[in-house]
C-alpha cells in the first residue's frame, strides 16, 4: 500500500531552520533516519520510505506554502494514492511548542496551506498532524514569529518531539487514524501547557 506524507514548508535558504518549516524539518529527519535521499521532481521534493510493507512518499512542496495543494494533488493522482492514506504535517500557532496533535479532518485553522490543501482537493476530510510552535509573540508579531528562526534550545528540545511524529506517521501507515490518535495524542501534549497556548515550553 502507498501513502503520501506531505510535510510543509517554504523552499529557499531565507526560510530554512524556520518554525513555519517544521514539516521541512520532520521529513528531512524521517529520510535521514531511514536511509534514504530526497529528489528534486515536479511541485517538491520526493523521498520514498518503506516500512513494513508499506510504501511512503515523502513529499516537501516546492510550491512555497500558499499553493501546497498543487503538489499534493499532483502526487495522490501520479501515485494514485487515496485520500485516506493521505497525511499532513504542519506547524500550529495555536498549540504550545511542542505539543503535537493528530486529528482526521478538520477546519485550516487559519493555516494557508491546509487552506489551500482543503481548497484544491475540495474537502478537509484528510489526516493532518499539527505541531505546536507557540504564540508566545506580542499582538502584531504573528508573521516574524512564524517565519522567523527557533530561539536558542529550541532546536535541540523539537528533536525529541520530532521523533514521536515520525512514529505517529509510521502508525499512520500501520494501524490507521483512530488507532494513532489513542496512542500518541496523549503522549504529545506538554504537561501543563496545553491550557495556555501563549506560554511556549522553553519561555
């Protein structure tokens, strides 16, 4: 079986190591940790992972944000994946830094590229697995923040937070949505923090 694993972000140096590159930051940790390498194609960069039998596309759009949705319907048709199988990463201002949380469908929330996702493929009923980078920022403030660059430890700390996202994506793969959610929804909030989305783990 194939999925599609779209981690989104913005390409060129001026946005790399940025909070609005998380899913950037997932795959590249994904491909590194299995072995495999990234290919320059059409719409975004493609890194192909199996695991246990299955098969996962890794796609970083190269789209920039705002038109993600370009690249992820091009490969769902061009691999012929189904939309169940299809799973998102992206960042989450509405959630403490850290804190990660999976859902099966759901509104953008404000996110241009689900917004976009959602728009081309004409429904937002797709799994999507949203990492907190924190709202920590005075009024005004939202686009630096975004795409502005991790703070000292910041780094270091998502690592680990990381890692758990790319065992969500491979329970994704395995055992599906719901199964996922229970397992590891839980294990992703921050003790304390997710209550009060303006205070980020490290502040």
């Amino acid at each position: 079986m194939k999925y599609l694993v779209a981690g989104l972000g913005n390409v060129g140096d001026e946005y790399a190591g940025t909070r609005h590159n998380i899913g950037f930051m997932v795959l590249d940790a994904m491909a590194r940790a299995s072995g495999s390498l990234f290919s320059d194609c059409r719409y975004g960069f493609i890194s192909p992972v199996k695991y246990k039998g299955r098969q996962l596309i890794l796609l970083k759009p190269s789209t920039y944000m705002n038109l993600s949705g370009n690249a992820v319907r091009y490969w769902l048709k061009r691999e012929k994946i189904e939309l169940e199988n299809l799973l998102v990463i992206v960042d989450d201002i509405a959630l403490p830094l850290g804190s990660i949380r999976m859902r099966p469908k759901g509104s953008d929330g404000g996110h241009n590229g689900l917004a976009h996702i959602s728009s081309v493929l004409g429904t937002n009923e797709y799994a999507r697995i949203r990492v907190g980078i924190g709202n920590g920022f005075r009024k005004g403030s939202q686009v630096h923040h975004v795409l502005g660059r991790w703070k000292p430890g910041e780094e270091e700390f998502l690592k680990e937070r990381i890692d758990i996202v790319i065992e969500m994506i491979k329970s994704f793969a395995v055992a599906g949505t719901e199964l996922t959610m229970t397992a590891y929804n839980k294990m992703g909030k921050m003790p304390g923090k997710e209550a009060d989305g303006n205070k980020t783990a490290l502040l």
